[in-house]
C-alpha cells in the first residue's frame, strides 16, 4: 500500500519531466562515449518514474550486500598475502592467477587500514518473482552514483511537496559516506580525484564528486612522487603532500613504472609510494582479482568460508567452461544462455545465445572450446519491467532495468540509500548500460520507522567542508591556471563579438550590404562571402571557424569544464546555458529570430561573470580569470578601433585584478599573452597602450610587483587614445 501511494505521488514527476532534464542539462550532467574513435559528450537520459522498493525489501538487500563486500575485500586481502582459500581447495589457483586483473605486482601489500574495495558498485536485477540476483561486482573504479544524486536534488526542489508527503530515504550522504572512507585510510596529507582528463567517459562524476566531497580533482600531471612520497604541485611549485587517492583510472595505466610503460596518464612512482605505505589508493591496485566475471561464480563459497554465514543475496546461476561438466552443459544449450566475455565490461562481450543463428553458435562454441577461461555462462534470468515515459509518445512502456547499489567501506561498511537505476532504450533489450544507449531513473527507498538519517554523522569528524575551504581554492594548479585565463579570454571573445558584431549588422540591413567586411578584417574573419547570410554562418555558427562564436564557446565551455570544482555547479550553468542556446541556435540558422537568440549568450556571459565576482571563491581564481577577460577586451577593442575613453576601463580594471596577486608568480599564458599584445598594437595604432601596457608589464614579471601596478590606475584616457571607430 505504501509502495502505490509512492508510484501515484511520483507520476507527479512524470509532468516535470522536461523540466527536470532542463535542469540536467544545463548542469551539464552528461557522460562520454567514444564512436569511431571520436569523443562525443552526450547527456544521459533520464526517466521521471523512479524504482521505488519498500523499506523492509531495502533492509534485506542492505544485509545482503554489506556481507558480499566484506567477504570480497576479506578475499583480496587473502590472496594477496595468506592465500588461505587457494591452499584450502576453496577456489582453483588456475582461476586466481589467470585472472586479468591480478597483479603480482601488490602482492603482500596490505592498504592502509586493510581497506581493498572502498567503493564497490554491486549489479542488481530483481526476477519476476520479486527475488533479487547479483549479476556483477564491480570493485575497481565503479561509476554511477553522481546521476541519482545530482538528480534528487533537482526532484527535491521542483516538486517539494512530494518529498514532504512522501517518505524517501534521503541520499544525499554519498560524500559523506565517500569523505568518511577517505579519511579513514589516508596516511598524512591532502586527498585528491585522480582523474585520467576531460575526455574521459565519466569526467563529470570525477569533477562532481571532488566538487561534494571537498577533495581536489587532479589530474597526472598534477602529481609527482619524490622519496617514496604523493605530492600535489601547484602552479607556483610548491608541492603538497597527499594523504589519499580516489583514483578514475584503470589499474594498467596508474603508473608506468610498475604497470603499462607506455601509458601516458599515469603517476610515475605512485605504486611505490603506495607500497611503502605512504598513500592510500582508493580502490586499492589489484581489485580486478575480485571482481573477474570467473571469479564471480566462486563469492558464495568466500561468504562461506570467511563469514561462515549462508549467503543472503543469490549469484544468477552460472557454468565455467574450464570446469569439463559445466562446458558439456554451455555447448549442449548454447542457444538457451547468455554468455559473457570474462575480459569486457560495459555491456560488451555480453552474447545471448537465442540471437545467434547455427554458424554464429558453431563459432561462439569452437572460441568457448579453445579458450574457457574467458568465458562464463549463465541462465537468462527473466527480470522486472519498469516503466519509463518514452521521450517520442509521451506514453508510459515497460523497459528491462538493472540497479547498481553502492557498497561504502570505511570504518565499518555502509550501503548507500539509493542506487542507479539504468533502464533500456529498446523494448524487451535486457543489456542496459549508459555506453550500450540506456538511460537512468532514482531510485527510492521508502523509510522505515527508525530509518537513520544525516544526523547519525553528527558526531563523526568529517573534514569536508575544512579541506574545501582550506585546498581546493587556493591549490591551483598550473594547467588550471591556463584553463581560468583561457575561460576568461573565450568568456570575453564570445560577448565582446556580438556585441560589437549587431551595428555592423544593422548597417548591413539599412544600406550598406559591404558594411559586414571591415568588421571580419579586425576579427580575422574570412571575406570572401557571396553575400551577407553566409558570413553569418561562417561567423556565428561554423565550429571548424576558429575565429567564430561558436568555436569561442566550446573553447570556453571546454575550459568551463574542467574547472567545476573551484566554479561549482551553480556558476558553471550559466557557460553550459551558453553553449546550449548557440547549439540550438545554429540547428535554425536560417531563421532570422536566431539573431536574437544571441543575446540569451550574452546575458548568460554576464550572468557568468556576476556569478564568479559575487561568489566566495578565493580572490586569486577570480583575479586569473579577469585578467584574461581583460587582456582579450583590449585585444578586440583595439582591432575594433575603440577610443581612449573604452579603452580607459578596462585598462582599469586589468590592473585592479593583477594588483590583489601581489607577490606571486606570474603564469606563463599571462605574461605571453602580455607580451604579443604589446607587439600588436603600434601596428594598430596604439602607441600609447602599447607603452602603457609595457609599464604594467614591468610589475607583471615573474613575480606581481603591487607597487609598480597601482600607479598605472591613474592613466588618463587621452594616453591610451589611438584608432577611431572603423569605417
């Protein structure tokens, strides 16, 4: 009953939907996938209904998986020591070995606080019967749970009534639960998101949840090991010891000395220092040894053997071809099994037999017969239907859905209250991963009567807001230094071009159709249009123009991106609201509203700019990103012809900005960009800026010199004057 009431009050959301996913999108809550070997950012779909499981349902399975994680991180810790279980006869040392994700290279190494699986992510689907099945572990870098709750925050507020009436499991502790875990094994020192870059699939999870959890998002470059030892290197190289890694890259590519020497996104040394005990890894190297899809088949007998309980949650019955009983029964009934690639993930290497014709099975069974250790088999287990709102009817339709639960461990092991429920795109289609066209829903757990809440962490010391005050505003990085001093260009690029573009434009439109080419001359734009319509194109629209509007957004956006921690989600909206009304404009170019449309762009580059002047961020991130705002409006004032008089501001505020970083270094985007703006501007003629500009050069030098900079404040308009207005 309690459950109906929860599905009638939810539908409430269904009328919100696209609210909701305009929420998402101009958050930029969206994950990457690589097609013909090129990155495409994409959002990820989302269904209003959510999953919703009942209280009681949700304890059984919160026992379940917390008995699953510790039999596996009590495995791990196993086999990388004692190897109790293998001298036992419990698992096949064949199997332990062989493993893909067995790393010899940690063996007898135990992490810090004797934590394997920090983060486990456990692959659900529950049988028509109401029976729940584990189909996966997922122990080394799981990704996910950034989407349910990024998503209820979003639900919270736009349907607030719904919330108060009904009694969800409030999930807003993940980084709670992420930080605890983190300071619970952190040795001495900062803790950091090790993210592989921008172009990673699931880049906006690893910036979000450095965002929430108050960690600093690095990337490899950012990190260097010295005497056995992580450090952090900001811009101005000093260097910061890390204490904890929550590392978003595969075991292969973590460091090159002791992995994969060819990779290029690893920390050299990192294992080393992870060895000698003077970092935590989270989730520790070697973790693949655990969550092999071979190894899957023997977790029943670990709860056994280490737990010594039956276990709660079932395994979807499974064959191993290695096993000579189980590969007569895989090849006998091919056509009846799902059959899985033990070396693939994300939905690949997944083959249900029924599909294949006679040929497609004859060769399926001689890959089995010659190599089956890569494969298992499993039953194809008949799992619930859920209904989604199809995004083209608007009807409600039934969709295969999974759940991936989230398995904290710290000082002891939580399971978080909510999950990601991943749900197909294509009716009756059982695979349902974001990389294979899925979508997501929330997921809800209904409260019980003494259900704990945020308030149980009370009296824990959680350092999250202490290291999101203390590093994440003022470790900046060098590569973060050029990415707020580029934002700031782009920013500036994109607004001071259309607003100086629309006189040109209105000449165009009252008599003169040539008015268009002194404008495109200053901004190097192409001139050799046959008519007006198409500069318009060229200039507003063309991604593969560097020089266009819409080239300067994606720079900015792509600059945006990766600087969400120190911007938070709340000022990054407006450049990802930028970017969203240029892209939808140009997909209507033809229509002549469209001009219009860009004025939604410059107000959100104001709003942008409102947001980061009036935000509490530290001065220094602020100041970066203004002195390229401000070095790009002089570039474009003066190719533009502007007067002393709009030259004199933002001259002004130029050095206002550059005088509050008295005393540190100078990166070298800002002193370059400097320099090849003063040897710009005699040919411009501007002299006098140009001389100008040499004397703040003079305190703007290796180091911010204040007072040498204050004096210039003074520069009357007149000794900046030069060009008049283009004819």
């Amino acid at each position: 009953m309690i459950q109906s009431m929860a599905q009638k009050m939810a539908s409430d959301l269904v009328d919100r939907r696209q609210a909701i996913n305009r929420e998402l999108s101009r958050n930029g809550v969206r994950f990457g996938i690589y097609k013909n070997g090129q990155y495409h950012d994409q959002l990820f779909p989302y269904d209003p209904i959510p999953r919703i499981i009942e209280s009681d349902e949700f304890d059984e399975l919160e026992a379940g998986l917390k008995q699953r994680v510790d039999a596996l991180n009590a495995y791990l810790k196993d086999i990388y020591s004692d190897k109790r279980i293998i001298h036992d006869g419990v698992i096949p040392e064949e199997y332990v070995y062989t493993s893909a994700g067995y790393f010899p290279q940690v063996n007898g190494v135990t992490p810090p606080a004797g934590v394997f699986a920090h983060i486990a992510g456990e692959d659900l689907v529950q049988g028509e019967d109401g029976r729940w099945w584990v189909l996966e572990d997922n122990l080394r870098i799981p990704s996910g749970a950034s989407y349910p709750l990024f998503v209820r925050d979003i639900e919270r507020r736009i349907s607030p009534k719904l919330f108060r009436d009904v009694h969800v499991r409030d999930n807003r502790a993940y980084p709670l639960l992420l930080r605890r875990s983190m300071d619970f094994v952190s040795t001495e020192g900062i803790s950091v998101v090790l993210t592989p870059g921008r172009f990673n699939s699931a880049f906006f999870e690893h910036a979000y949840l450095a965002e929430k959890t108050g960690a600093v998002l690095a990337f490899p470059e950012d990190l260097e090991v010295e005497q056995n030892k992580l450090y952090f290197v900001d811009y101005s190289g000093s260097k910061h010891r890390v204490g904890v890694v929550y590392r978003r890259l595969s075991d292969e590519y973590l460091d090159p000395f002791a992995f994969n020497a060819d990779s290029v996104i690893g920390v050299p040394g990192l294992l080393a220092a992870y060895r000698a005990g003077n970092v935590a890894i989270m989730n520790a190297p070697g973790n693949g040894a655990a969550d092999d899809k071979a190894i899957y088949y023997f977790v029943p007998a670990m709860i056994q053997y280490y737990l010594h309980e039956d276990p709660i949650l079932h395994n979807a019955p499974t064959y191993m071809p290695m096993f000579n009983e189980d590969r007569k029964t895989v090849l006998d009934r091919l056509g009846e099994l799902v059959i899985k690639d033990v070396a693939e993930a994300g939905g690949y290497g997944v083959v249900f037999g029924s599909s294949l014709d006679s040929r497609q099975r004859e060769e399926l069974a001689d890959r089995i017969k010659a190599d089956p250790r890569r494969f298992i088999a499993q039953e194809v287990v008949q799992f619930r239907d859920i209904d989604v709102v199809d995004p083209v009817t608007g009807r409600q339709e039934p969709r295969k859905a999974d759940l991936r639960a989230f398995v904290v461990t710290g000082p002891d092991t939580r399971v978080w209250y909510s999950g990601l429920t991943r749900y197909s795109s294509v009716p009756g289609q059982m695979i349902v991963n974001s990389s294979q066209g899925g979508g997501f829903k929330d997921t809800w757990v209904l409260a019980g009567d003494h259900t704990p809440t945020l308030d149980e962490f009370k009296g824990e010391k959680i350092s999250v807001a202490p290291e999101s005050t203390r590093h994440s505003l003022s470790l900046l990085t060098a590569s973060k230094a050029d990415n707020l001093y580029w934002l700031g260009r782009y920013t500036e690029r994109v607004f001071t071009t259309l607003t100086r573009f629309f006189p040109f434009y209105d000449h165009v439109m009252d008599t003169d159709v040539d008015a268009f080419r002194p404008f495109a001359r200053a901004l190097d734009l192409p001139e050799d249009f046959e008519d007006f319509d198409a500069f318009i194109q060229n200039f507003l629209y063309d991604p593969n123009n560097p020089n266009s509007v819409r080239s300067a957004m994606d720079c900015a956006f792509n600059n945006a991106v990766i600087l969400r921690q120190e911007l938070s989600s709340r000022v990054l909206q407006y450049v990802e609201l930028a970017l969203s009304s240029i892209a939808d404009a140009s997909s209507r170019s033809s229509d002549a509203e469209d001009i219009y449309d860009q004025r939604d762009v410059e107000d959100d580059m104001l709003a942008f700019w409102g947001a980061i002047e009036n935000s509490v961020e530290d001065q220094t991130l602020k100041s970066f990103l203004f002195i390229g705002k401000y070095l790009e409006r002089l570039d474009l004032y003066t190719r533009l012809k502007a007067t002393g008089p709009e030259l004199k501001p933002p001259m002004t505020k130029l050095i206002g900005y550059a005088v509050t970083l008295d005393g540190l270094p100078v990166p070298e985007c800002f002193a370059s960009g400097l320099r090849w703006l003063i040897g710009q501007l005699p040919g411009r003629g501007y002299p006098e800026l140009a001389e100008a500009l040499t004397r703040f050069q003079q305190g703007f030098s290796d180091r911010v010199t204040a007072a040498a900079l204050k004096p210039l404040s003074e520069i009357s308009a007149m000794n900046l004057a030069g060009g008049s207005v283009a004819d």
